[in-house]
C-alpha cells in the first residue's frame, strides 16, 4: 500500500527575502510518515520548509517551498497513491507577484496583493477514484465539529482529524496533540492528549481498519 503525506507549511515569496508562512513544525505530519511506515507502507512524504530530518528508508521525501509546489507535487503522485493524508498548514493566499528584488523601506503603507492558493486537498478529493481514502485535517477555534464535518464532505474526504486550537498542549510546535477523528458515516473517536507519535499511531489503525 502506498501513503502520500503533506506535512509542514508552506512559504509564499513577497521578494528574494521575504515570505508569508505560518507556525506549522512537520511533527504531526512526519510523525505519520514513520507510523505508516511502520505498519508497513511505502510513503512519500511531500514537506515544505521543516527542520526535521527523515532516516528511515521506508519513507520517499519530496522538499517543497510553497502551496504552488506543493500542488503541482502532489498532483503528479496522487493518482498511484492508495491513501492520502493532507496534514500540511498550506497557505491560503500567495502574492499576486513576487518582487525581483528585495523592496525597499519606505515611510508609506506597503500594500501587498494576494490571490487564493489551490486547495490541494479538494483537487485530489475531486480525482479520488474507487478505493482511494483520504484523510484532512482540520483546526478549528469555534463550532468545531460542524466545520470539520462540512470540510470533510466539501473536499470529498473519507476522514478529518480534528485539532482544536482551545485545547492546552495540543496543535503547533508541542510535541503532543488532542484530536478528535471523524468519519464519513458521523462515527467519531476523541482522543485523549497524548504524544504526537502515539496519536499518528491511533490515526493509522483508524484507516487501516477502514481499508480492510
Ligand atoms: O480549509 P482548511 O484549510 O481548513 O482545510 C484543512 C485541510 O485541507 C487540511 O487537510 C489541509 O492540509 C488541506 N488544505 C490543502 N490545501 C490548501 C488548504 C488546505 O490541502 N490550500
């Protein structure tokens, strides 16, 4: 069986030296990689900008940088992919243009244009075939459930786990999390807050048992 995972977040460049990105480390994501190489599948894992190195040679890693490459990466390998799990905090806007040269300060208002990014996730939700399972993520700070429930049926996913931003030790840089893991058929499972690699675990068996 074949995994692909995005993990990490994504870089939009604004000129040579500057970005937009966010707080996402890769942990949740690269703790997925080795859990779903552990049960025994091959992985390709596609990153974008993370300071964590992968060892295991069960794991295939693509380096990306922004929500463009991303896409485009995910876009050439979803098809030969028996499950996919989109874990990646992918920008959701990028500059209309990135400067040639690094912008110079000036005393008036900068105006940066944006323009919305694809949703990976959603594009690979509208090419799942029979015998495709996906997987989103969702992190949410209010009306939670009802988000992640309508995300997972929007971008045509089988599973969304959900991270609530209002728990304490969970989501963004900890090396724990709290989720909550929701079906397609309404059944859900709350996790207790545990280590991310013990809750990558948790979320594989929760697949695994679906593909069976
Ligand atoms: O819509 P929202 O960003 O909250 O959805 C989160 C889910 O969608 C996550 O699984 C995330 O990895 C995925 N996503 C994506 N591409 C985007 C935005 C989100 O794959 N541009």
């Amino acid at each position: 069986m074949r995994v692909l995972i995005t993990a990490g977040p994504t870089y939009e460049r604004i000129d040579p030296v500057r970005f937009i990105g966010n707080h996402s480390t890769g942990k949740m994501g690269f703790a997925l990689a080795e859990a779903f190489a552990d049960r025994g599948f091959d992985v390709l894992l596609i990153a974008g900008p993370v300071h964590i190195v992968t060892v295991n040679p069960a794991i295939k890693r693509i380096d990306v940088v922004s929500a463009d490459d991303m896409y485009r990466a995910v876009m050439q390998h979803f098809a030969e992919s028996d499950v996919a799990v989109f874990c990646a905090a992918v920008a959701d806007f990028t500059p209309t243009v990135a400067a040639d040269r690094k912008i110079k300060r000036k005393t008036d208002d900068l105006v940066i244009r944006l323009k919305p990014t694809q949703d990976i996730a959603a594009a690979a939700g509208r090419q799942k075939r029979q015998g495709q399972f996906i997987v989103g993520f969702a992190l949410e700070t209010d009306d939670e459930e009802a988000n992640a429930v309508d995300k997972m049926q929007r971008k045509n996913l089988d599973m969304i786990v959900l991270n609530s931003l209002n728990d304490q030790g969970a989501g963004f840089g900890y090396d724990t999390n709290k989720v909550t893991v929701i079906e397609r058929n309404g059944r859900r499972t709350d996790f207790p807050l545990q280590s991310k690699t013990e809750v990558a675990r948790r979320i594989v068996e929760a697949v695994v048992e679906k593909l069976a």
